[in-house]
C-alpha cells in the first residue's frame, strides 16, 4: 500500500544526503544536488538582473515590477541586492494575496470563489501560518472558528451536485484530496487495485472514500460547513475482477488504516444533535480529524513530499516528481536526494512556505537564464537551463495593470471623483495607499476587467494548470475586449501618457521596454524601432500604442522567464 512503499523509498533515498554538508545554506546543498547531477554538460548562464527581477516579483508578488521598482533595482550596486529584494517581497503586500491566487487555483482548480474561503487563504498567508495546520483546517474545518471556517469550502464545493438527476460526486472529491494533499491520484483504484501502479490498492482507495461518504454539506449556516455523520461498522467493496468481499476502515494516504471504536448506544456523540435548533452532532469519532491529523502530520511523508514538489514546481516550472500527482515507489523523483532533502528541511522549519520559497528564490538554479548558451537543448529535468513556465490568468491581469499604468490611472480617476464628492481628507488618503487588491475593489471597471482574465485566460473547471496553453478564446480577447484596449488609452498616468511625453525617441523605447518586459532593448529591436518610429513621426502616439499592443500580447509577456 501508498503509506509501506513511500515511507520505505524515502528512508532508502536519505543515506546519500549524508555527503551534503548541513552547515552550509539549504539553497547551497540544492545546488549541490542540482549540479552534481548536471555533471559536464553545459549550464546556462546566471539571469541577468533584469529576468531575474521579472522572474522574482512574478513568483512572489504575482505582477511585474513597476518601472519605479525596476530602476530602484537595476541601480543598485549593492552585491546583496537579490537578497534584499527577495525578503521586501516576502514582507511586502503583494505576498498574501500572491499565495492565495496561486493555493486557490492549486486546490480549487477554477471550480468557483467563495470570499470565505478567500478570507481563509489570505489570511493563513499574510500571517504566516503553518501547512499542515492549513491543510489541517481544510480537511477538518471549524465552523466555530470564524477565521478559518472558510477552509470548508474545498470540500463543500465538491459535493455540490452539477446536474438535477446527478450524484454527488464523492468519488472525485476522494481523487481530489488524494492527488492533492497526498500526491496520490487513485482514481483508477476505485473499482480494483491499480492496474498500471502496484502501489495504489482498491482499499486505498476505498478507505478513503467512506470518509467522504459519511460527509455532507450543512444547511443550517450560511456559510461553508460540514457535518459528520456517525461510524460504526467498516465498509465492504469488491473487485470487479475477482469478486471477493473485503472490508476496511478509513484509511488515511501514507498512514493507513485507522480503527473504528465502538460506544455504547447513546454515547457516541460528544455534542448530540439538536431537531430544534436543526444543527448537526459532533460524534466522539470523527473520521474527518483522523484524516486531518493522520495525514497532515511531520511523520507523513506523502504529504510533505507531495507540498514541497508542488512548491518546487511553482518555483522551478518542473516538479522533481511528475505527473505531481503520481508519486509511488516506481516512479521516483529526477532528484530523489534533493526530494528527501526539501522534505526534511520543510518539515524541519514547522512548514514555513515563506521560507521555503525564499530558500528556493535564492539558489544558482532558479536564478539561472532561461537562454541556452550552447546548440543542445538540455532535458528539462536538469535545470541546466531555468524552464519557462505559464503566467497564470491572475500574474497576467496585475501585471497588464502595472504595465500599461492602468490602476495608476484608476487611482487618479477615484481620487478626482472622490474630491468632487467632497469625500473627507481619510477617505482620500485610502484611495492613495490602497492596495492594488483595494483598489480592484473600488473600482467595478477593474473587477470586470479581472473576472474577464481569469474567464479567457485561465483553465476550465477541473483541469490543473500546469502547463501554458494558448487558446482562440484568449486570443480573441486580446484582439477585440475594449476593456483591454482601453489599458492603452493616453490618460493621465497611463503608459501612453508617459511616452508621448518623452521628446527623444530613444527615451521612449527605453521607457516601453522596462516598463512591459522588465528589460532593456537589444541592440537589434532599438535599431529597427527607431526606423520605425522616424518613418512614422506624424503617427508617433499611434506607433507606440501599437507596439505596446504588439508587446502585451507577444510569448514573452505572457510566459515567465
């Protein structure tokens, strides 16, 4: 089963850590790792300041920098300067809701948004709170608890039914939690063992499915919630294949099964039901919190390795483990040492991911350029070379908004309005510091504008985004939306605005360039800019508008480098 062949194969693979010296920093042993395993082959160069700077706030803000920010940065002679910009990120604003847009779209895979749960994920992240104890409120949520009550809503939204005649799909929910939360996807475990992995048995499977069986949405609050209901007896199945009747109790992934207690008749809830009130009892045995507790644990290595290869992945644009959701004894890691090595040291610092992707943000290997430096394209799995990865539908929308001074314009737009109310000078000074998140808020155009992004660029319900995929819809968006088109507008703080300022045409290319790609231009694009823009000097505002539009929409904006 999951829980013998896991726990054996990381005890195996941790022997060869002990030639990695655990004085040094954790980003030096990954490279270590990394580049023991490169051998001779051919390493790409370190990024250079600018795809680094793009590459980082995109991963650890969600947005591009601000050209503000860039020049701040690309200035700076300090030697410490990447490591000082990692840490104002990992302080900054844009940290928690970064993290929230990317866990939301992880474990809900564009199902729908619940501000409930939205409140929860924010506010795990912006105080910091531990994974397991995360993933410990969206297994067994509180609905006492107002902060993390939310957490229900990864279940709830998964029992609703999507048809009048249809079923509640508990079987999905159980491949869910497993793929998910465990790195285990049983899915084809569900009717008999694994006919492709011998690791993932029907009683897997099963056990973990009665757990959701026994569950149910509550109707009595407004808000997401579960109820329990009580267990008694262990669950029969049989294989359509062999036709013989087995039994299990809840089994929970990389732990195993747990023992069904039995009470006294009338002493099996800790809080009975109330008819009156029409609230749900609170059983002494709760399968859920055995779930919670059993899998969400520091002893469990399906779930440690299952968050730090999905971390890695969101870092590094491959998982050490893929498919993410198929680790098992026979589908080993690139870097089983370097998997074993994550895993101890997460679990060691009490499942702290900002840490984690700080320590991953700092290594050669994230820092290292996405262009090849010789004609042999190296495997992916070698991170010779750093993998371009999607922008998701959000990175894309917030740095739109950077880009084109869209939300500076907004700004300007709410404060004149607000002055011609009369607002007082309070309410002025909130619209000027809020955040980009407050300041969607504020504003229906801009929460149109992203509930437009996440619909055309984002997955269908139910797919993982794990890779970048074009589409016609998106395209299309891009080419006709007005509410795009209306980001190029000339306005006041608009991008526009800003280059038809710039007398000097250099100035304005340059300007162009830092402020959508983060990056100077080459030689090569300044020359053959400059033709154009001379040959178009009566149409000058309309050129510039047109190469922003060109730039917005082109691979390297919308793939992170």
């Amino acid at each position: 089963m999951i829980y013998h062949i896991l726990i054996a194969t990381s005890l195996v693979i941790a022997q060869p850590l002990l030639a990695v010296n655990a004085a040094d920093s954790l980003p030096v042993r990954i490279d270590r790792l990394i580049e023991a395993k490169i051998g001779d082959a051919k390493m790409s160069v370190p990024a250079d300041d600018s795809e680094f700077l793009r590459r980082v706030y995109l991963d650890l803000a969600g947005r591009i920098p601000t050209v503000d920010e860039a020049t701040a940065f690309l200035s700076d002679p300090s030697v410490d300067r990447r490591d000082k910009r990692i840490d104002t990120l990992l302080d900054g604003a844009d940290y928690p809701r970064r993290m929230q847009e990317l866990f939301h779209v992880m474990l809900m895979e564009r199902r729908g948004d619940n501000e409930e749960w939205s409140n929860f994920l924010r506010a795990a992240f912006e105080q910091n709170k531990p994974w397991h104890l995360m993933a410990r409120a969206i297994l067994n949520p509180d609905a006492d608890d107002e902060e993390l009550r939310g957490a229900a809503f990864f279940v709830t939204q998964r029992l609703v039914k999507e048809g009048a005649m249809a079923p509640v799909d508990v079987p999905g929910l159980t491949r869910d939690v497993g793929r998910l939360l465990a790195g285990v996807d049983l899915q084809c475990a569900q009717c008999h063992d694994h006919l492709t992995i011998s690791h993932y048995s029907q009683q897997d499977f099963q056990g973990l499915h009665m757990i959701f069986e026994n569950v149910q949405a509550r109707r009595d609050v407004k808000f997401p919630a579960l109820e329990e209901k009580l267990m008694q007896t262990k669950k029969e199945f049989k294989s359509v294949f062999e036709q013989v009747t087995l039994q299990t109790g809840p089994v929970v992934p990389g732990h195993g099964e747990v023992e069904i207690p039995t009470f006294k008749k009338g002493e099996e809830f800790l809080v009975p039901p109330d008819r009156k009130k029409r609230t749900p009892g609170v059983p002494k045995f709760s399968p859920l919190s055995e779930l919670a507790t059993g899998l969400a644990a520091r002893e469990n290595a399906v779930f440690i390795r299952n968050i730090v290869n999905r971390l890695w992945f969101s870092m590094m644009g491959r998982g050490l483990v893929e498919p993410l959701d198929l680790q098992h004894a026979d589908n080993l890691p690139t870097h089983p040492e370097l998997l074993t090595l994550l895993a101890t040291e997460f679990a060691s610092h009490d499942f702290d991911i900002r840490w984690f992707v700080g320590e991953l943000a700092r290594t050669k290997t994230y820092q290292r350029s996405s262009l090849l430096t010789g004609t042999a394209e190296p495997l992916r799995e070698s991170y010779a070379v750093a993998i371009e990865k999607r922008v998701s539908a959000e990175q894309l929308y917030w740095s739109v908004g950077i880009a084109t001074g869209r939300f500076k314009a907004v700004r300007r737009s709410l404060r004149k309005a607000g002055e011609a109310a009369k607002k007082s000078e309070d309410d002025l000074k909130t619209i000027d510091e809020a955040t980009l998140e407050e300041l969607v808020a504020m504003s229906d155009e801009l929460k149109s504008t992203f509930s437009d992004f996440k619909l055309n660029f984002g997955n269908a319900p139910k797919e993982p985004e794990t890779a970048f995929a074009p589409s016609v819809k998106a395209a299309l968006y891009l080419m006709h939306e007005g509410r795009l088109q209306k980001c190029l507008a000339s306005e006041p703080g608009t991008l526009i605005n800003e280059l038809a300022k710039e007398s000097v045409d250099d100035a304005a290319i340059d300007r162009l360039f830092l402020s959508v790609l983060t990056r100077k231009p080459t030689d090569d694009e300044r020359s053959e800019l400059l033709e154009v823009l001379k040959k178009n000097f009566q149409r000058r505002n309309e050129v510039l508008t047109s190469l922003a539009w060109a730039m917005l929409t082109s691979t390297e904006f919308v793939v992170n480098h």
